[in-house]
C-alpha cells in the first residue's frame, strides 16, 4: 500500500489515501477532471495519468507518503504575448532617461558637478586662444576702417621720414565731416511717411471726438439748467 496526500485546489481540502502500488495517477482525480486538471508533484512536471501510483514511491523509503498536486488547467490565448512583450520592453527603453548628473562617484561627488567643473577648466585653457581670436578679429574691423577712411596703420607707426602713406594727424576730419552719403530707399521714406500721415490723423480724430465729447456735455448741461422748474400741484384744503 502506498500512502498518498492528494492536495487538491484551494478551497478544498487535502486528501490522504491508501492506494495499491498497482493504481494508476488517472484514478485520483475526481470524476469529469480530466479534461480540467493534471497531476504533478513538487519536483516534476504534468505526470501521465496512466503510470502507476508505485512509480512514484520512494527509492530509500517505500512507506515514505507521497505528495500529489491537484492543478487546474489554464485556458491558452490567442499567442504573440512574447512579442507583445518585446515591442512594449522596445518602447520602454526608447523613451529611457540617460541623465545621470543626479548620481554620485566613489568619492560621493556629483556627475554633473564633475562635468561642470571640466567644462570651466577646458573654458579656461581655452581662454588665451579666444582672447588672440578676439583681438585678430579687432585688428581686421581697425585695418577696414583705416582702409576705409585712407589711413594707414603702418604710416602711424613710421617715422616722419616715411613716405606713401597718409598719417592720423594729416586726415582731414572736417572733409570727411562734409561727405554726405544719399539714401536712396524710396520704398522704406514712403512707407515712413504714411505711418506719420497714419499717426496725425489718429490723433487729430481723437482730438476732435474729445472736443466733440466736452461740447456736447456743457450743451447737456446748458439745457438743463434753462429747462423751467417743475409744476406742484396744489392741494384742496
């Protein structure tokens, strides 16, 4: 005889048989359970329901009771639920957030203190080239003025002796001062001349609606006062 504890879906109860050796597993399930349930032990998968009961006993301990599972069989979908997952985990690490700056190193400091702290150094290597770019980029707005203006910055420098070259002190300012440059924007003095004529009479409208305005009051109130007082009725005694 072999001692069996059929553990059976909660909310029933556990049973405990004593079956022949020779019984088979299809025998423990409740009638009309076939098509619902399977048997399985702890350590195995579904067990065939046509192996005997003594196949499952015990090598070292035949009278050792042996524990059965009662499962309830789960209705399959449709399929495609691994792919569903795939695209869902494809769309969830899409959308990740890479910003670490919030984190910390081994020495407790921040990333984004580290990488600020690396942006000022570069930024200060750095500094003597942009100053020199700087200054190159001044020297070629004073070189284009000096052209522009017929001075040389050459002639400045040079001894009196030099010759070829006009000096700062020999421009003559007052003739640059005379040099009248034409504006030839006839587009932009028409479309500024409408705006003024637009702005006159805007203003002019509203000035006369103010005046028309206190005109009107004081001939309201003018009327009023020359209007005759009104009549009381006299009363029988």
């Amino acid at each position: 005889m072999v001692t069996v504890h059929l553990r059976l879906p909660a909310p029933l109860p556990t049973q405990v048989l004593d079956l022949p050796g020779s019984t088979e597993l299809g025998a423990l399930l409740p009638a009309g359970w076939e098509s619902q349930a399977y048997l399985r032990t702890r350590s195995s998968g579904p067990l065939s329901l046509s192996a005997p009961l003594a196949s499952l006993a015990h090598v070292g301990a035949p009278s050792h009771p042996v524990s059965i599972d009662v499962v309830a069989r789960l209705l399959g979908g449709k399929g495609g639920f691994g792919a569903q997952l795939r695209a869902a985990g494809g769309r969830m690490s899409g959308g990740k957030n890479d910003n670490v700056d919030s984190c910390r190193d081994l020495n407790g400091r921040r990333l984004g203190s580290i990488k600020e702290a690396k942006k000022k150094s570069e930024l200060v290597e750095s500094l003597p080239a942009l100053r020199a770019k700087a200054a190159a980029e001044t020297k070629a707005k004073l070189e284009a003025l000096e052209r522009k203006l017929g001075v040389s910055s050459d002639a400045i420098d040079a001894k009196a002796d030099g010759a070829g070259a006009k000096r700062l002190a020999e421009v003559d300012l007052e003739e640059l001062a005379r040099k009248k440059h034409k504006f030839d924007d006839n587009k932009f003095m028409e479309e500024s001349r409408e705006i003024n004529e637009n702005v006159r009479s805007a203003v002019a409208a509203a000035l006369l609606k103010k005046k028309k305005k206190k005109t009107d009051a004081a001939k309201q109130d003018k009327d009023k006062a020359s209007m005759p007082p009104p009549k009381v009725a006299a009363t029988s005694a």
